[in-house]
C-alpha cells in the first residue's frame, strides 16, 4: 500500500535515515522505534507527504506521492502529530467533523451531511468523549486533547494512518485502550504506523517493526524477529532486562 524506496533523510549535516527502502501493507501495524534524535517525525511526516525526502521516494499503491492531489491525499493518509497548536477555539465535535473535510466535495455550496455527522460521532464514542462534544477545545485536559486529535483521524478514516508519538499524555488505561482499538477493533485494511518511545507498546500491539539507528542504517521486519532484546540494547544503547508472564514479554533498562 505504501513504500519507501532508497529514501536518505538529512537534518543539518546529520543522515537521519539512509537508503531506507520497506514496504507497508495493507492490515499492518508498523512501529517506528529509536533514540532521540533518530529522524523518527521526519520520517513520518515523509511518509504522509509532507515533506521531500534529500533522495529516493515514496509511493502509494504504486504512484509517487507527490503526484497525488492534495485532497486525494488527504482521503488516503491521514497523521496525527506530536503536538498541535490551536489557530481559534472551536468546539470539540467541530474539531473532529474538520476530519471529514477532505470527503466533502469542493464545491462552494458543499456542507457536512448526516453522514459525515454520523461518522465524528463514532469517532468520538470510540476515544470516550461523546460527553465532552460541545466542550471548547481550549479547556480540555493534555490527554483529552491528545483523544481528540486521534478522533479526528478516526473521522477521516483514512487506509493509512500515521501516528507521531499517539500515546502523548495519555494515562496508563487510555494508552492501551486507543493502541487496542486502533490495532485490533479496527478495520483490518487499515494500515498503521506508529513513532513510539515505548518499546513495550511495540511488543504488544505492533506486528512490524522499523528501527533506526542513529548512524541512519535501519532494520525493518516482523516484530518477532526485529525487536529481540539484543537488537534494542544495541539501538538504545543500554542493557535490557527481559521480564515474561501472562504470555507477554515486557522489556526495562537496566541501569545497575
């Protein structure tokens, strides 16, 4: 669905990411792991279209990317950031019908229609905030915030969904309950890519991993086989240790 082919991202005089060349599918949930500093968002905001890599490209169903129509774009990948700074205040289900924008027609009489309601209510049910629809956005909380940006990414219902850092400022029950829902209670044509910090959230809900080192070379593949513990100890550069129960691996540094 969507590929990278021999892309070099530069920042500064530093190679973020160097001849990078993977494939995404539909179905998939990708997790972008790295340290700081690692190109993870320009990788991402590469992937979306939203900016030039130095070389190689990116393609869509077998297209260029740059060649699609911005709104065409728009109705096919969609991206929540890291972080978003409010131009006006708005209510919150105005926020979230603004994903339905790239759907509606571009005609100067064009409005929502009972549809597109429909669908931002749905989207608001799913990230918990239908009691919160007619709250300003300016007077939500860091977590609330962070629901409704991914709500208006569920409006858009976009096959691609690209995610900077999706569980910024959310609690403990919320960071599992929208990883869940957007990895496992969703359509699974969906295809997601997720930036996260937190290897654990990798390990259980992400099939597929894509690391980057910060020399700019990369590994990519299956979670299994592409998040060992040895690998990110190599990636992070520190020790790991390795905890298992419940059937379910969770990793910690070790700094003793």
């Amino acid at each position: 669905m969507l590929s990278a082919h021999n892309l070099t991202l530069i920042a500064g005089h530093k190679t973020l990411v160097s001849d990078l060349t993977v494939a995404f599918e539909s179905g998939q949930s990708w997790a972008v792991l790295g340290p700081n500093g690692s190109g993870k968002t320009t990788l991402l905001t590469c992937l979306a279209g939203l900016r030039q890599p130095d070389s190689g490209e990116v393609k869509f169903r077998g297209k260029n990317l740059t060649d699609l129509p911005h709104r065409q774009r728009a109705c096919e990948i969609g991206m929540v950031f890291q972080h978003y700074d409010d131009a006006f205040p708005s209510t919150v289900l105005d926020h979230v019908m603004a994903g339905r924008h790239p759907h509606i027609s571009n005609s100067l009489f064009a409005a929502e229609t009972v549809k597109d309601r429909q669908i931002s209510d749905d989207a608001l049910r799913q990230m918990e905030l239908t009691d919160l629809a007619q709250r300003s956005i300016t007077t939500l909380s860091g977590g609330e915030r962070r629901r409704v940006d991914i709500a208006v990414l569920l409006a858009q219902d976009t096959p691609v969904r690209i995610l900077d850092e999706p569980c910024n400022h959310l609690d403990l029950r919320h960071q599992g309950s929208v990883l869940h829902h957007l990895t496992r209670n969703s359509s699974g044509e969906k295809l997601n890519i997720f930036a996260l910090h937190d290897v654990n959230h990798a390990l259980n809900y992400c099939d597929h991993a894509l690391l980057l080192f910060d020399d700019g070379s990369f590994q990519a593949g299956p979670i299994e086989t592409t998040a060992e513990r040895e690998t990110l100890e190599r990636l992070y550069q520190c020790r790991l240790i390795e905890i298992s129960s419940a059937n379910k691996t969770m990793l910690l540094p070790d700094f003793n």
